[in-house]
C-alpha cells in the first residue's frame, strides 16, 4: 500500500520535475535556499535572505499583473505600504496579535487593489503607469498629513516580533523559515494562476482586448481579480515586512520601492513568475551584500555601480537574465521563443528585428 | 488674499508650464515617458550654479553666460542619455521607464559626489520686487514667467513654422510614414531631446532661483511629479494641453496653500489627486492625442 503511493510519487516527481531541466533547477535551487542556514551565516546575511524573500514575492506578485495583464503599474508600493501601515497600526495603536494584524493588512490591501482596479479601468498605457505611480505618492502624502496617528516621517516603530515565543537566538532562522516557506507556497500559486486557464485569458486581454471582448470575456473582471491577486500577495509581503524589521516609515509607499519590483522583474525576465524571483535575490544579494562586505565601496558610488550595472544588463538582456538562462536550458530557437512567449512588449520587438 | 492667490496663481502656473513643456514635446515626439526629465532639471541648476560659485569653483563666470553654457551643456547630456540608453530600447516602454529611472538617480549620485548634501545657495537673477495690484512679487518671478511665456511662444513658432518643427510633428503622427518622407527619425529625437533637456535646464534655473534658490541633490523629485501631473491633465503629447495643465495644477496649488490649514503638505499631492480625478473622467487627458492601439 504504502510501496504503491511512494512509487506513484516518485513517479510523478520525476516526470514532472526531474525530466523538465527548468523545473529541476527550480527544485534544486529551492533545495539550496532551503539548506543555506545550516552554513551557519553570519546573522546578517540572514536577514538579507529573509527579506529577498519578501522581495521576491513583491516582485512575483507585480510581474503576474503586468506580465500577463499588461496593465502598466509602477505604484505598487501602494499595497505593500498598506500592508505595512495597516499592520503596525493595528499592532501598535490598538495592540492586536501579529496573525490578526497581518491578515487585516493582507484584506485591506485586497480591498485596496479592487479599489484601485475599477477606479483605473479606462486608463491605459503610459497613462496608467503614471496614474499608478501617483497613488502612493497621494496616500504618502495623506499619511504625512495626519501625523498624530500614523508617525508621519518618523514612522511608527516597536512592532511585536513574527515569533513571540520563540527565543532570541533562534528568531532569525524562524523568520527565514518562515518567509521561504511563504516564498515557495506563493511562487507556485502565482506560476500556477499565470499558467492556468486564467493566465492565458488575461495575456488574450494584453493582446487584444477588443477581441477577448467579443469572444465573450469579461474583461473587467479579469482585470480587477489580476490587480487583487496580485494585491494580495504584495500586501503580505508588506504586513510581513513590517513585523521583521519591527518598525516601518514612508520608505515602504516610497517610488524607489515600486520601483525595485519593475527592476527585479524587467532584470528577471517580465511574464516568467520566476524571472521576478530570481531577479530579486541576484539585485538584493548585489546590493546589500556584495558591494557592501565583498567589495566596500563608498556608500555614495555603491548606488550609482548598482544602478549602472542593473542599467547595462537590461539594455544588453531586455528579455530578462533567468529567461535567457531558460531558454539556453530549453535551446529554443530564436523564432520560437518569441512566438510562443506573446506580451507586446515582445511583439514590437519582434516587429523591429524583422 | 483673493488677489494674492490669481496674482501668484498666474505667476507660479507660468512657470510650471515651462517645466511640462519639455517633458510633453519629447513625448510627443519619440513616445518616450522621460523619468530623468527632474534630473536634468536639477542638471541645470546644478551646472548654474557651479559657473557661477565663488573660488573653490573654477569659473566665476556672469549670470547671462553661465545660463547659457548650462543650458547648452545640459541639452547635450540629453542628447547624449538619449542616443546611448533609451534609443535602442525605445520599442519598449517599461524598460524606458526602468531606464531613465535609473538614469536619474545616476545623475542625482553624480551631484551627490560632487557637491555633497548640502543645500547651495543660487545667486538670484535679478533683485527688488513689484507690487502689481497690491501684491508684492519678486522680480525674479516676474521673470520667470516672462521668460516662460517667451520660450513658449517660440516653441510653438518653431513647432509650426520651421522646416524641423514640421518634421517633428510629422513623427509624431506617423512614425513609419515620416520615415518614409526621408525624415531620419532618430537625429530628429535626439534633437528633440536635445530642446527638452535645454528647456529643462532653463526651467531649473529659472524656477529654483525664483522659489527656494536652493540646489539639493533629491530636488528632482518633486519637479518631475508636478511635471508628470501637468502633462497628463492636459493630455501626453499636446504642449496647448500641458499650459492649460500648468493653469490649473498652479491655481489648484495656491487656493490649497492660502485656504486649507496646513496645505503646503499637501502640495504636491493636490497636483497628483487632481490628475487621478481628471484621467477618472477623461482617460487620455483633456487634450491628449489617441493612444495608439496595438496593430
């Protein structure tokens, strides 16, 4: 009986993962992020894991919107910062426990993202990418207004930690843990929403959306549930954020951080979930540890060599460094890459190389 | 104070206008979303202020020939942003956006290095002020606004009269078929990238040295945001839509700042809520051109 269910398993396991090379090296990295603790790093590097994590699924979360929907949106630090302030509020001011905290700032960045969804609905293009950059901007600024109750610049700090029982030393490798696991469960539903049915509806919306119209989709509510998933997710990155730094401030409505999910994900490889991911360990690794403990370079020059570099590779890779790894590992060709990859910022792409 | 807020109103709408104006014409033209259009706002003021700063500067040059080898520097840096980052990837907008992000806070690390973080004073213009009205007004605004109102009426003369303005509207109605006509389509963006970055060093200068008369390395932020915001009221691409953009976003502001307890925390922020509403209205601006659809 029990023979019969592990060779069912190990069946699947190895048709589904080990025969796909990607997806064995998904695994295997996987593997890796799960056994990087029992180097026993130094404690600082932890927490730079810990919060590539959270990036990650920032970054994951606005590559499902944009990548598969196209929807343009460079204010995503609008439901991360939500997320955030919704949680150190609530844990703070009004002293509730850190589950309740985070799935109020998790709802309340779902309610957010609906919000903003059917507000947005006619605004397309270049239109769109500043309009949604101009919200958290806006709420920064209503935050700013009423300083009594939300710390305006100073921001709000003492949060209680992620773990409260467990003991000092242990916190960080809980926290990794816990901010992997949350990792690996969000990658797989986000990749499995982008590849099920729902995902090839909304990349028919990026291409067309006169014609997903006519074939009868409702194209509002496709829209608006791809803004809300992806809400979600940033929202709990945020909430989780706030409880392991245990303070939070206007950085987290700040344009930089939006931007840090654009440049993950563009770095990465825009429409592959995992492309996000990839890129958001590779720019928080360069960032925070290597141009700070391998290579100490003056605070001033580390964000200038950071930008240049990140500069460089998208305009040598505008495709994305793990699509390219990917595609080396598939051996595509060239044209086929591009047929069956289809958002249109591919297809002027395509257009100009022929 | 009724009088206060159309005179300065009018005062500091005419100076946003030059702001936007740049930041519309390259739009307009290549389809570029230029984030570093701030940058090199703050570019200007900055190279200004370098020509013009006492000893341990090199030059102590004048006032007039100062601006005018600022502005000129500044517009070839623009051609040169141009040429080498967003040209190759100019079919694709949000790496463009990445980019020229990413180009501006380059620049800000640049003048981070080179003129540390503290706030530099730029020697003003022109002194004194006029009473207009029984309001009193720097004359250093008085001409801001008319230096302003001057490079518009000569952009849209050129825009409309000269053989390059023709050009450019050209591409900006059909980019394939301007090429077709024999117009060298990527010069012709450099140049007019080359016209936005100037007109953005101008309006650096002016505005900084009318206002606050302080250079700081993040003050290109809030710049870019009015910018954006007054574009996008008056519609992407349409320089008659970014004046009236400019009119109401600087009225909008001054009738916040002299009415609403507290108001000038919210100022940039009223720019930005009014375009939200406005796009909520009318998705394409007031005066926008049509959004291309795909194929």
């Amino acid at each position: 009986m029990v023979t019969t269910y592990l060779r069912r398993f190990y069946t699947s396991f190895a048709t589904h993962i080990i025969d796909v090379p990607t997806r064995l090296l998904a695994f295997l990295l996987s593997l890796l992020l799960i056994a990087v603790p029992v180097a026993k790093l130094p404690i600082n590097i932890l927490l730079i894991l810990t919060i590539a994590n959270l990036m990650a699924i920032f970054a994951a979360s606005w590559d499902l919107l944009v990548g598969r929907t196209g929807q343009i949106s460079l204010g995503h630090a609008l439901f991360f910062g939500i997320g955030g302030y919704t949680t150190a509020l609530l844990n703070v001011k009004v002293g509730w426990p850190v589950w309740a905290t985070i799935s109020a700032g998790v709802l309340l960045a779902f309610v957010a993202a609906v919000g903003v969804g059917y507000l947005t609905l006619r605004v397309k293009g270049p239109y769109l990418a500043l309009v949604s950059m101009a919200l958290p901007i806006i709420l920064s600024g209503i935050i700013l207004y009423f300083k009594d109750v939300t710390g305006g610049e100073r921001g709000i700090g003492g949060l209680s930690y992620l773990f409260p029982q467990v003991t000092y030393s242990d916190k960080s490798l809980a926290e990794y843990y816990f901010t992997l696991i949350l990792l690996l469960a969000s990658a797989i539903i986000l990749y499995k929403v982008a590849n099920s049915h729902t995902g090839i509806v909304l990349v028919s919306i990026l291409d067309d959306e006169v014609a997903s119209k006519a074939c009868g989709i409702n194209v509002t509510n496709y829209k608006v549930m791809a803004l809300a998933i992806s809400g979600i997710f940033a929202g709990l990155a945020g909430s989780i954020f706030a409880h392991i730094l245990r303070a939070i401030s206007l950085q987290m409505l700040a344009v930089d951080l939006s931007f840090m999910a654009v440049i993950m994900t563009i770095f990465g490889g825009l429409g592959t979930i995992y492309g996000g991911i990839a890129g958001a360990f590779i720019i928080q690794l360069l960032d925070k540890y290597v141009l700070i403990d391998v290579i100490a370079v003056r605070t001033e020059w580390r964000l200038l060599i950071y930008i240049a570099i990140i500069i460089i590779l998208i305009m040598k890779w505008p495709r994305g460094v793990a699509r390219f790894v990917t595609d080396q590992i598939n051996d595509l060709s060239e044209e086929r890459e591009i047929e069956e990859r289809g958002p249109h910022i591919w297809k002027k792409y395509k257009k100009k190389k022929k | 104070m009724f009088e206060e807020i159309i005179i300065l109103g009018a005062f500091t709408s005419g100076t946003l206008a030059l702001l936007a104006i740049g930041f519309s014409l390259i739009y307009g033209v290549a389809e570029v979303v230029n984030m570093a259009h701030g940058a090199l706002f703050m570019l200007g003021a900055y190279l200004y202020f370098f020509f013009t700063a006492p000893p341990p500067y090199p030059l102590q040059l004048d006032v007039i020939p100062a601006i005018i080898i600022a502005v000129v520097v500044t517009a070839i840096i623009g051609a040169i942003i141009y040429r080498l980052t967003i040209d190759p990837i100019i079919e694709d907008l949000v790496a463009t956006l990445v980019v020229t992000v990413g180009i501006a806070i380059i620049i800000q690390q640049l003048m981070l290095i080179q003129f540390s973080a503290t706030f530099r004073g730029l020697p003003n213009l022109v002194e004194g002020n006029q009473v207009i009205l029984g309001v009193t007004v720097s004359n250093s605004k008085i001409l801001a606004f008319a230096s302003s109102m001057l490079i518009f009426a000569c952009l849209y003369a050129f825009i409309a009269k000269i053989k390059i303005g023709t050009a450019m509207r050209a591409v900006a109605q059909d980019r394939e078929v301007a090429m077709l006509m024999g117009v060298n389509c990527e010069r012709l963006c450099m140049l007019t990238m080359g016209i936005s970055a100037s007109i953005a060093a101008i309006a650096g200068i002016l505005i900084t040295t009318s206002t606050t008369g302080i250079a700081q390395p993040l003050m290109w932020q809030t710049p870019l945001y009015m910018s954006f915001a007054i574009v996008i009221l008056g519609g992407l691409g349409s320089i008659k839509g970014s004046l009236i953009g400019a009119f109401i976003v600087g009225y909008t502001e001054i009738i916040f700042k002299y009415t609403v307890p507290g108001g000038s925390y919210l100022t940039g922020i009223v720019a930005l809520a009014v375009m939200t509403s406005v796009l909520l209205i009318r998705p394409k601006g007031l005066f926008g051109k049509r959004v291309e659809m795909e194929d």
